[in-house]
C-alpha cells in the first residue's frame, strides 16, 4: 500500500484495488482508521481522537488531491502536516 505521507508518527496510506467508498488508511502505531475520501469520516478503525484529529486537518487540507488520486489511480507524495 502506497504512502502518501507521514506525520506525527501517523501514516497515510492509499491503495487503489481497494473496495468502495474511496478511502484512506491513517496508521499510528498499533492503531489504524480508515477515512471516507468525500465525507472525511471514519468508517472503520480504532484511531486514538487527538491523532483522528490531526489526520482530520490534514485530509481537509489536501481533500481534492486524495479524490483526485483516487479517480485516476495516479499515486503521488502529498506534503505533511506541519
């Protein structure tokens, strides 16, 4: 599964095989989320709140490239949260 970025110790991930809806993997540590791409929710995982927070932000900010990625399956490095 392809890295977009990392920050604060979380990983962002994407794969592009991967089932509906287009989705996002944020792992930090033993713990993992998995982020609708349209409604920024987490539809899966046990991502601690102050992490589900901070991927929050970064995902708001880079939104448009995620959805952009994920409909053309063009995999590209994204800049962290800083």
């Amino acid at each position: 599964m392809p890295e977009i970025t990392r920050f604060y110790g979380i990983i962002i991930k994407l794969f592009f095989g991967d089932h509906p809806p287009p989705h996002f993997h944020a792992v930090y540590g033993e713990h993992v989320g998995l982020f609708n791409i349209d409604t920024l929710e987490m539809i899966e995982g046990d991502l601690p709140k102050r992490a589900r927070k901070l991927v929050l932000e970064w995902a708001k900010m880079n939104n448009s490239e995620l959805k952009r990625m994920w409909e053309t399956q063009e995999f590209h490095k994204l800049s962290p949260l800083e």
